[in-house]
C-alpha cells in the first residue's frame, strides 16, 4: 500500500503548486518547522508534483500530482526511481563504505518506510547523514534522470549532516551543489533545528517556514484507519487526547515517546480538576503515571 495522505498545509501546498506551475520554484529549497508537523511528508508531496508526467490532468491547485500516472504511483510506494530519499542512518560498520553500501542501506531503509505506509518515528540520537551518504548524494546529483525529466533529492533532518576529518571535498562538492544544482534536479532539506544547519549550507537554500498543523487536520490525520492501528499499538489514548497531544505537530504522535505521554496524561489531570464539582469528600486524581502506557 501507498504511503499515507499529507494532511493539512492547504495554504502552503497551494503557494508551492503556484510556484511549480509559474516556473519559479527554486532548485534548493529548506523546509524549516517544529518537528512533528510533516515537513518530509510535505518535501514528497512536492516531489510527487515535480515528478507527475500526467501535465494534462486537473490536479487542482494543491494536489500533489494526478495520482494516477506511473510516477505518481512509484513516489506513493516510495519506488520512483528518480526520487531520492535521504535521512538519518547508523553509521555503517565499514569505516568508509562505497557507493553501492550506501545506496543499498538507503534502498532497505527507505522500503522500511513504505512498508509503514510512510510513519516513522524520530531518528535516534546516534544517526546521522554521513560523509560516504554526501558523496553518493553528489554523485547521482550528476546522473541522467532514470524514468522522467527529473530528479528530486529529499534530505531529512538535514541538521544532522555530520562533519568528518578528511571530508572537505565532500562538503565542498555538496555546497556547490546546492549552490548550482543541474538544470533537471530539484534539492529539498528540512529542519526542525534550523540553529544547527551550517550557515554556508542556509546561505544556498530558500527557507520556507512550515507552520504548525490545524487541529481538523490533525484530527483527519489521527482517524486514518492506518494511523489509528499504529498510534493504537502506541496508547489507549481517545482521538480527542491525541489532537491536544499534538498541539498541531502530529508526528509526535508516532515517537510513542514520554513527552506526548506526559501531555495526554497532564490533559487529563487539569480537565478532571476543572470539571471537578467542590465537595467535601475526597475527588480521584488520575495517577502521575502516564495513562498511555
């Protein structure tokens, strides 16, 4: 099955589908925002944009693509071969791995992520993006498009692009890149920590702010019957909780982590004590313990 639908960014979509059909989308774009809100959903509903081939179809203005088309089928199973997906990895045992390692660990990792219908929790703290991933990055960079007219590199987190003694020609060789990318290559990062990014690298991006998320599409979100069974599988939480737990960032959701947890569970704590009627006799508290798990 396809990865999971983008919800809510109407606004936004609707600027980047005039920007894409003006002809004036720029070639090295930062998607900067709050983790949780979708920014790499976001960065793959415009590849799928830039990749449909069905230019004919009313797609409407924020529509991703005609969905129908081969392309827009393969960036929805995450299959495109023209759409390049970069995120956080484990380090690699080898040292310095090839070119094939990398794309290879890539191909596993990012059939992972369609196997899950797209949701995916937070990287843990000891993955990066690596210098051998940069050097695959700028090699295929250089290649002719495999299906259509275009290639889209989607670079996940980017603030956790590691430095590495001996990489200076990587780097440089990314910047320039950036700067300069081919004619036929679109390059799109996102950040949640934008502090963290190199200036050298937010000097050759245009940043564009993705806000927070409404609580209607965070709702729309929750009741999808393939993220209810996995925020199910997570907490006992009602769809109610989760919207409030989000605070319109719903991919926190999905990191089962204590700080959504704690939120559900204060929520909780703060609605039974303004609801509570004054009495004499004493009212239960819910326990400090998360309700969710």
């Amino acid at each position: 099955m396809p990865i999971i639908d983008l919800y809510g960014h109407d606004a936004l979509r609707e600027r980047l589908a005039a920007s894409i059909r003006a002809g004036t989308l720029p070639s090295s774009l930062l998607l900067q925002g709050p983790r949780g809100v979708g920014k790499q959903r976001l960065a793959l509903w415009l590849a799928q944009r830039l990749l449909c081939t069905d230019t004919n179809q009313d797609i409407g203005i924020s529509g991703g693509g005609c969905g129908k088309c081969t392309a827009c089928r393969y960036v929805a199973d995450l299959t495109h071969p023209d759409l390049h997906w970069i995120f956080p990895r484990p380090r690699l045992k080898d040292s310095d791995p090839d070119l094939e390692q990398v794309r290879d660990d890539y191909a596993e990792a990012t059939a992972e992520r369609a196997a899950e219908h797209g949701l995916y929790a937070a990287p843990s703290g000891s993955e990066g993006i690596y210098v051998a991933t940069v050097r695959s990055l700028v090699q295929r960079a250089a290649m002719t498009p495999a299906m259509g007219k275009r290639k889209v590199f989607i670079i996940g987190d980017a603030e956790r692009m590691v430095p590495q003694e001996g990489a200076d020609m990587a780097a440089n060789a990314f910047l320039k890149l950036l700067e300069e990318p081919p004619a036929d290559t679109t390059i799109i990062l996102t950040s949640s920590e934008a502090g963290a990014l190199l200036p050298t690298i937010r000097s050759r991006v245009v940043v564009v702010r993705v806000p927070l998320v409404r609580d209607d599409a965070v709702r729309a979100f929750a009741e999808n019957p393939v993220v209810k069974k996995a925020l199910d599988s997570i907490s006992k939480a009602t769809v109610s909780e989760r919207v409030r737990a989000a605070a319109g960032a719903p991919g926190r959701l999905l990191t089962g982590d204590t700080d959504a947890k704690a939120t559900v569970n204060a929520r909780r704590i703060v609605d039974a004590a303004t609801s509570a009627r004054p009495s004499t006799t004493s009212t239960s508290i819910p326990s400090s313990r998360s309700p969710c798990g």
